[in-house]
C-alpha cells in the first residue's frame, strides 16, 4: 500500500514509523523547512532550552514507543511535581493543570520525567527510525489538495504541479490545514470547522541564578500563569550546573498576545525577583497553539476512513493527552488504514 502522510510533527512520524513497519510504502510531506512540528529545539547557544513545557509521561505511548524502536534511554530525571507551588489553589490542582496544560477539565496527576538530551532528541529518534524503515521526506513542500477516484476513494494528492498517486493518506496536520485539503475533495469539513484553538503567550529563559529555590515551579490560579524550571546537567553549559541555573518554562494558560506576555512577566516579577537580570538566553513566544481544539471537540480519526484517509494529532478522540495524544493517534490512523 502506498501512503502519503502529511505533517512532519510527532503525530506523522509516528504514523509514518507504523504504516513502514507494517509493510507500507510511505511518503512525509512537511511543509516547513524542518521536521518535528512544534517541538523541534530552537538555538539557544549552549543550552537545552525546550520551545515549551515538555515533559515525558512514563509509560505513555511516545515513551512506549521509543522503547519498541529501542532508543537509547531518554528518561531523565523525575520532575518533582509535587514541589510545585500553588498560588489560589491546592497542590492537586496544580499537578493537574500541569498534566493536562488545560485550565478546565480533569486530568489525573501522572509521574512525568524530563527527558534526556531535551524533547528535541526524543523527535531526532523518531525521525531516524523513520528513515530507517524507508520513509521518503518531501521538505518544504505543500500538499494542494486530494484526488479521488470515481469511487470516492484517494488515488494521489497534488503537491505543486505534480500527482503523487496513493491509496491512502493521513493527514497529520491541524484541523484548519486538514478541512482545506479535504474541501479540494470535496469531502465535508463541519466536524474539523467547529474546532476552536486554544492559543497561550510562552517565554523559555536560561537564567544564571535558581530564582524558584526550593520549588520546582509555580501555578498561579487567578493568572494561569504556569512556570516551571527543567535545569538538568544535560541541559546546561559546562560552566552551570543545577544548583545555580535555572531553565525556565512559562505560559499563561488563560490569555495569549501581550496581554499574555505581561501576565508572565508580572507573575515572575512578584515571585521570581530579580530574574530578568540573571538572562542568559531569553525567548518570548506572542500566541502559540497549544491545542488545536476543546476536548469535546475532539474527533473521530476514522470519520474518513472510507474514502482512504485518516486524521492524526491531539484534534482526535483518545485517551491520551498532549504528545502521548499525537503518538497514539498517528499509530491508531495507520493501523485503521492498514487493516482497512
């Protein structure tokens, strides 16, 4: 079977992993210059400094994965979430906000570790994976649309002037970029169309002082301001080290924009004195997409399935949130596409 898998982020290279393992023919198509989607590590010099709070659930499907892929060990220390400091709420409050990056809804608190070497080399494995099963890339190039045949079933897509003909595609992309190229196929994109994102304003800071000594982060329940600092020997300069740098993790979970970014700023003002001083390295990140839709306007990443298409990404129906959300629901859309 012939598979084009659309979107380099976690969701398609985690799709792309289990269509080649399964025996498909696999072609990724990402658009942007880079594979890894939104977690790809940004020059920060010396440092690991993660775009974003990115914590490794153990025993969650990235980390299930990795181990079937047989990685090299990635989980690093345990995050001492319990030594979180809540500011209008209780500790558990916290630990779920923290699980689930989400001001409403449940999530229970689960064990989260920080990876080895930083998120960015969690992705580097799968990508290498990837290649070594023989999935082809296509960077830098846009899927313009699908093309099915007279039985309603996909036949190839259209990248630029070319058909790249397929039985099958997954779209591993966000719910916007997904009902565009199912419009050209004239396929209806309600469900996808109802989808609201929750933007946050973030800023990742390596800091040469321990500004949060003696907790791990802080939650602030009126703001939603949530930091964190993941300082790891791994992480670090030789000339730091754990006991008198910190790398910080801050989002507002309620506000994007400069609202937002004030929000933060103000926050670590009041609890963190004396931080902006201590920067070694600083970004600052207006609105971010942290997720594409509300939990109940997650999807069924089959509802296309009889036309030969799947979705992928934390958009869809499973039990799992974030990236362990993106890795089950690539896996789950090429199983279905396989068995299909």
């Amino acid at each position: 079977m012939r598979v084009v898998v659309v979107g380099g982020g976690v969701a398609g290279l985690s799709a792309a992993i289990q269509l080649a393992a399964e025996g498909a023919s696999v072609f990724l198509v990402e658009s942007k210059d880079i594979l890894g989607g939104r977690v790809r590590l940004q020059d920060a010099g010396d440092w690991v400094l993660d775009p974003g709070l990115h914590l490794l659930r153990r025993r969650g499907p990235f980390q299930q994965l990795l181990r079937r892929l047989r990685a090299p060990r990635v989980l690093g220390k345990r995050f001492e979430a319990a030594q979180m400091f809540a500011v209008g709420c209780d500790s558990s409050r916290t630990r779920e906000v923290l699980a689930s990056m989400r001001l409403v809804g449940q999530n229970a608190p689960e064990r989260l570790v920080v990876p080895t070497g930083g998120w960015s080399s969690l992705v580097g494995r799968l990508i290498l994976a990837a290649r070594d099963l023989g999935v082809k890339f296509l960077i830098e190039q846009e899927v313009k649309s699908i093309l099915l045949d007279e039985d309603g079933m996909v036949r190839a897509v259209r990248i630029a002037a070319n058909e790249v003909e397929c039985d099958a595609v997954v779209l591993a992309v966000s719910p916007v970029i997904a009902a565009r190229l199912l419009a050209t196929a004239s396929l209806s994109t309600a469900a996808l169309d109802a989808c609201t994102e929750h933007r946050v304003a973030a800023i990742d800071a390596a800091l040469l002082g321990k500004v949060m000594r003696p907790y791990s982060g802080y939650f602030d329940e009126a703001s939603g301001v949530l930091v964190i600092d993941l300082a790891m020997p791994d992480r670090l300069p030789e000339r730091g080290s754990v006991e008198s740098c910190t790398l910080l993790h801050a989002v507002c979970l309620s506000k994007d924009g400069e609202e937002g970014l004030t929000a933060i700023k103000t926050f670590l003002d009041s609890r963190c004195a004396g931080w902006r001083n201590m920067v070694a390295v600083r970004r600052s990140s207006k609105s971010v997409m942290l997720h594409p839709c509300a939990p109940e306007e997650r999807l069924n990443g089959e509802m296309y399935i009889d036309n030969g298409i799947a979705l992928a990404g934390t958009h869809v129906i499973t039990s799992h949130t974030l990236s362990d959300a993106a890795v089950d629901s690539g896996r789950k859309a090429a199983k279905a596409l396989m068995n299909r």
